[in-house]
C-alpha cells in the first residue's frame, strides 16, 4: 500500500554554485561521505549531488509535514545496490520516523540531464 508520494526536481546550476560558494560546509551538512565519494568520483559530479539532493527533498515531501518531523539531511542517504539502482538508507531521526510511519520498503528514480536533476519517491507499507 502506498504511504506517501514525493518528488522534486533541481538546477544543477543552482547547486554548482552552492558547493563553489560555501564548499565543504555544505557538502557535509548535506551528504554524507558516500555521497560525496560516488558524487565526486564522476565527471559531473554536480549533477550527482542535485539527483541525491533532490532524492532526499521527494523523501522529505513523500512523509509529509517536515516541519512536525524534522530531520537532519544525513539522516537521509542515497546509495546503489550492485546492479546501480538508487537505494535510500535510513539512519537517527529519519530510521525513527521510518519505524512511526511503518514504512516498509522506498522506491526511488532518479534522472538528470545538463541542467536539471528530478527524483521520485513512493513509500510502501503493508496493509496489516
């Protein structure tokens, strides 16, 4: 059963400019250090961080009222399994959430092109 729907889409120029202006200090309050080692490890690495970034907001938008369940945006992580498809890990106050809302499986998309990155998220529970 479907618990929650998000989407979002970013300018990759847009986050281009915000790693050159604030540099690490965002990176790290954003990413975590997988991100930022698959991000960085590729040519346009800024087109990376806005799909992860993006993954991150449609999880945020997909569980609703962010501002009664605030979480920090390491909490939310974007890896991929072996076969390359985008997986979101859960961790502190996101994992707390996860558990409340009895979510039990993500489905995640992500896509970019030169200039925008989108990504889509759907929340499972089973109908117990």
């Amino acid at each position: 059963m479907i618990a929650g729907t998000g989407i979002d889409i970013v300018e990759i120029p847009r986050m281009r400019d915000a790693v050159k202006k604030w540099g690490d200090n965002f990176i790290s309050k954003i990413f975590t250090a997988r991100e930022v080692k698959y991000s960085t490890s590729k040519r346009f690495s800024e087109q990376h961080f806005a799909a992860r970034f993006a993954a991150k907001e449609a999880v945020v938008k997909a569980f609703g009222e962010p501002n009664k369940f605030p979480i920090r945006w390491t909490d939310i992580e974007v890896v991929n399994n072996a076969e390359g498809k985008p997986v979101i890990v859960f961790r502190g106050d996101a994992l707390k959430l996860k558990k409340k809302k009895k979510i039990d499986d993500v489905i995640v998309s992500m896509s970019h092109s030169k200039n925008y990155a989108v990504a889509s998220v759907i929340l499972l529970r089973d109908k117990r």
